[in-house]
C-alpha cells in the first residue's frame, strides 16, 4: 500500500532515532558535569563591575552632533536618568553622563530605551560605596533571536526532515563547542587534540542524523577528520616556521588575567583555524561521497579506480569553489585591517610581517589546504568502500534471488 514504510525503513528510522537520543543524552550530560561548578572570575580589592540591564527613563540635557569626518557618527554627551533593571541595585534610579565619540561604542539613548551597561561598585577604606554606571550596549537580543528562530523556520520549511536535522547537527555541534570545548581547555586541556576529537564526535553526528550509518557516511566522516587533521598539521608547522604563537591575538593578555588554569593559547590559535574549516570540509566530503555512491547504485558494474576518478573530478569541481568560499570569509572578517593596511601605504615588507596579516595568511590557506586534501582522500576512501560493502551486499541479494528461483 502506498505510503507505508517497509520493516526495514521502520527498522532504520528506530535505530536512527534512539542513536540521536543517546547522543544527545550524553551530550547534555557531559555539560551538567562540566558546568556545574565552573570557574568564575571574581574581581578582589575594592572594585566590583556587573552587568546590568538599564532602563533610559528621560534626557536630562544633551549636546550631540554628528561628526562630518566620520559617516554616521554622532559625538558629544548626553546627561540622562535612567533605572536599573536587573542585579543587586534593581529598582534604583540615577543620573548618569553618556559620552559618544568614534573611539568609544558611539552610544547615543532615547528615552525609554533599553540598554545594557556596566555597574561599578567602590568601596573606600572606610566601608562606605559608591555606585556609577557606563552605558555600552544597546539591547540586542530581541534582534537577534529574531533573525534566528527565521533561520531555523526557513530551514525546516524548505528542507523538510533533512532541514530538521541538520538543525539538531547544528546544535549538537554548538552545544559541544561553547559548553564542551570551552571548559576542557580552561580545565587545562591542550586544545588542538581536544577539538579534533570534538569535532570528530560533532561530525558523526551531523552526518548520522542527515543519512544514518551508510556506506557515504562513513566516507564522508573518515575524509573530514583526516582533512581537519591535515589542516591542523598545517597551521601548526606555518606556524612554528613564522613564529606565530597564540600571544600575537588581541585577546591572548585577556585570557591570561581571566583564566584559572593555564590556557595553551597556541592551540586556541589552532582549534580555531580548524572549527572555521571544519563546515566546509564536511561540506565538500559529503559531495564527493554522495556522488559516488549514487554513481555505484546506478552502475555497480564501476570499479573502484573508475569511482575515484569521478569522484577526483567532482571533488575538482567542488574544491574551486569552497576554497573560494573560505578564504573570502577570512579576508571578509578582517576587512577593517586590509582597508587600514592599504590606507597607510603599507610596504610588501610590512604587510607580510605583521603578525596579524600572516595569522590571516595561515589561517585562510590552513583552511583551504584541508579542503584540497580531503578531495582524493574521500574520493579514494569512499571508491574502496562502496564497492567492498555495496558490491558485497549487492552479491549477496543477487545470490538470495538466485535462490528463490
């Protein structure tokens, strides 16, 4: 009857979803325990900061311009009352100065705006307080989360049940970095081993709920861990020859003064280049193993070399385009230091030793190189593998026939 599934799909559909609970389980588990009773960092001495959310309730006085050097720039300062929405101090109202200038957030408030801001807390020698506030931030998370729930809706809406899943991937594998990653390296953790294996257990399991365990899967995993791990190997040694360690980043003084433990700063340089490439390299991996296992089920009388020919030619295809894809999106983040770099006339000296620039090289070949190598790898990876497994399930049908007759 049409619209029945077989015992078999039946049979996969059951095994399919009780293999995502279980990761999903055990993610969420793995969390609670890393979490629970993770490192906060205290201010000492007499200064406390927290963050706050703050009310604008009325513009006591204001002198702001728009500044002709800057586009869409407005400076100078605004005396506003405003109440404190959230924290210890909730409830209390000030009055408080809020400057604008292109070298700070360039905040200017109406009333009835919601902000965020800092709440500095000092206490004098003799036990009294003092309470001021800096607005920083205007309250973006309805914005946000807006754009988000339009992603996950236009997902599932045009991609159906593969749409679905790969939203449950997506979030598996955030999930795993921000609340898995993250409190292994500050629990001291060296952090390109440590992403590698996370990224290893997020690719598996983006990949099993897109397709479940097939011969195209497992292709497909095995190409993007070895294409990671070339790209990892990469960056690790243009590193070492460019003397290029994780204290070059802009963050690295502020990990140092937040961290409890000791944070291998190097390897978050490392860790990064290979969470940025990882999608890609999955991307490309589950092209070429697609294509030759559809090739293969159309003609199972293909060879194995016939298999990896098409699939380098596929993978040629493919590979122009997401190195592209890459390294535009490098290039894109950093626009603000190329623009700066070409408006001081910069020397070839200049631009390829600064320290930033040659991250940004690293980083965007690094990436590439990964994708390059994954191309023969799951081309020849999966040709071995659909013919061993397919050609042998394939006998073994044709043999079941054979007998029935």
């Amino acid at each position: 009857m049409a619209g029945k599934l077989d015992s078999a799909t039946k049979k996969a559909i059951i095994v399919k979803t009780i293999v995502g609970v279980v990761f999903f389980v055990g993610l969420i588990v793995l969390v609670v325990f890393l979490n629970y009773d993770r490192f906060t960092y205290e201010e000492t001495g007499n200064h406390k900061t927290e963050y706050e959310k703050i009310k604008i309730i009325r513009i006591v006085e204001e002198n702001v311009y728009p500044n002709e050097k800057y586009e869409d720039t407005i400076v100078g300062k605004q005396i506003v009352e405003i109440e404190i929405l959230t924290g210890r101090y909730k409830g209390d109202v000030m009055t408080i100065e809020s400057y604008s200038s292109p070298l700070n957030y360039n905040i200017i408030v109406d009333e009835g705006d919601v902000m965020y801001g800092r709440v500095y807390t000092v206490t004098d020698n003799e036990g009294k307080t003092s309470v001021s506030v800096n607005l920083y931030s205007h309250n973006r998370l309805a914005v946000l989360l807006g754009l988000t729930i339009l992603f996950v809706a236009l997902t599932i809406i045009i991609g159906g049940k593969r749409g679905l899943m790969s939203i449950l991937g997506l979030a598996f594998t955030i999930m795993s970095i921000f609340f898995v990653l993250v409190p292994l390296v500050l629990r001291g953790f060296y952090a390109i081993p440590t992403t590698i294996a996370i990224l290893t257990i997020s690719t598996i399991v983006c990949f099993f709920l897109l397709g479940g365990w097939q011969t195209k899967i497992i292709s497909a995993v095995l190409g993007t861990v070895g294409g990671v791990v070339i790209s990892g190997l990469l960056a690790t040694i243009a590193g070492n020859l460019c003397r290029i360690s994780g204290n070059n980043m802009d963050e690295a003084e502020s990990l140092y003064l937040y961290a409890d433990n000791y944070i291998n700063v190097k390897g978050l340089f490392i860790s990064g280049i290979l969470i940025a490439a990882v999608g890609a390299i999955m991307d490309v991996a589950m092209s070429i193993s697609s294509s030759i296992d559809e090739l293969y089920t159309i003609d199972p009388t293909l060879t194995s070399r016939q298999l990896f020919k098409s699939g380098m030619n596929i993978g040629r295809d493919a590979m122009g385009t997401m190195t592209n894809t890459l390294i535009l999106a490098f290039a894109g983040s950093y626009l603000n230091i190329i623009i700066f770099v070409y408006q001081i006339n910069a020397n070839a000296n200049y631009i390829f030793n600064d320290s930033n620039i040659a991250i940004e090289v690293i980083t965007g070949i690094g990436g590439s190189v990964g994708i390059i190598a994954t191309v023969p790898l799951v081309a020849f990876i999966s040709s071995i593998l659909t013919v061993k497994i397919k050609g042998r399930k394939n006998n073994r049908i044709s043999s079941a026939k054979r007998g029935d007759k």
